[in-house]
C-alpha cells in the first residue's frame, strides 16, 4: 500500500501506537517523528555540533524544534522512503503550519514532499481527540524500553520493572516528566492544531476519531475506515 498516513493528535492520545499498528497491518513504515529526532539531537556523535546542541535544549524543554533544522532532516527520510517503494505511516508531525505549507531553510512543506512522492489522493490523515486530563495521566505513567524502545502504555498500569520484548530496563522519558507535558500540550493547541484546520481548508479529509477507549478499540474504528474507503 503506497499511501502516506498521518496521525495527528494531542500528547498521549496514542499516535505512535496506532501507527505502529498500521505500519505492522499494512506493511508501511512507521517514521516516528519524536523518536527520529529525540535520537538525532541526543547522538553521541553529534554533541559537539552547535546546531544540534540548540536544538536538543528546545528538544528537552518541550518546546518544537526550528522549522528549517526539522524538515532538512525529515525531508531526507521521506524521500529515502518513498524511493524505497514503501507506504509511510507519521506520528507527531506536521506540527506547525510552517512545516506541514510553507517550508524553511529553503527545504519544502511536508505537505509538498508527501504530494509529490504519494499524490494528494493518497495522503490519508486521522485526528486523535482526547481530553488534558488523559494526555496528563497516560503521558505520565508511560516508560519505554532503554535497549529496544519499547513503550509500555501507562493506560494498562502494569507497573512493570522490566520491559516485556527483551528485558531491558524501562525509563521515563524526559518529554513525558508532568511540567514538560503541560509546556507540550500548549504547544499543542498553539502551534499544532491550527495545522489541522489548513489541511481541511486545502481539501484534505481529516477524520477525526476519540482516543478515549482502549488503543485496540481505536485501532479498529481506523482499520475499519481505511478497509471501508481506501481499499476499494
């Protein structure tokens, strides 16, 4: 499936977990924005680089990385993808008006790199909707794996020491300590949301689901959705 998938929503409402999901259902490939830039900024062999340093601050502060610096490297993975032959799943971006339309440091909108390597009939988006309250209480109880990545969804309380894939030791991650939550929620509301409105007024269809059930529940209204409308 040669589609381009994205799954926007608030912090903790799911994105990363339906879209692995979708990437393991639909043979895509999931590009977890956070991820791929929590492991660029943080790379020890980049840690002497100006540019990397000022970003990682922004980075643990909560706070979005600079528009230009964000899509020079995102645009490189799109593009290495796409040539692949492969579908792509995101979760966590576009996140700013400036990144999903306009584009920066002469790189082009996230939007035009997706139409151009997938067409604008295969770009697929779904909205997360979930209250504060749930993004505070799942964001906060969720730790991942440090060896393989692993997250364990606060949602299910296991409260376990040690990840359940390989063992390893699980670690909460400095994005989901309570006072960086909140900053991230606001950068939610200020900067992210404003991207979904641009997408409808440029005629994309954003369905907008409830992330307030269990993830499988939610999995299976999306599945139910791509199966009924983008598989005939």
């Amino acid at each position: 499936m040669k589609k381009a998938f994205i799954i926007m929503g608030p912090p903790g409402s799911g994105k990363g977990t339906q879209a692995n999901l979708l990437a393991e259902k639909y043979g895509l490939f999931h590009l977890d924005t956070g991820r791929f830039l929590e492991s660029l900024v943080h790379n020890p062999d980049l840690q002497n680089d100006q540019e990397v340093q000022k970003e990682r601050e922004r980075f643990d502060s909560g706070k979005l990385l600079t528009p230009g610096f964000f899509l020079k490297h995102l645009t490189r993975q799109v593009e290495l993808i796409a040539q692949g032959g492969s579908g792509i799943v995101f979760s966590g971006s576009p996140r700013t008006t400036q990144e999903a339309f306009e584009g920066a440091g002469g790189q082009p909108s996230l939007m035009e790199t997706l139409e151009k390597l997938y067409g604008k009939e295969n770009i697929v988006i779904f909205l997360l909707i979930a209250p504060d309250e749930v993004s505070m209480e799942r964001n906060s109880k969720r730790v991942l794996c440090s060896v393989c990545k692993t997250p364990v969804l606060g949602i299910l309380n296991l409260n376990l020491k040690q990840c359940p894939s390989c063992g390893g030791e699980l670690y909460t991650r400095t994005l989901d300590k309570p006072d960086i939550i909140k900053e991230r929620l606001e950068v939610y509301r200020a900067e992210t949301f404003p991207v979904v409105e641009g997408l409808e007024k440029r005629a994309f269809i954003v369905t907008k689901i409830d992330a307030t059930p269990m993830p499988y529940k939610i999995f299976e209204t999306i599945s139910s959705h791509i199966d009924d409308s983008y598989q005939k």
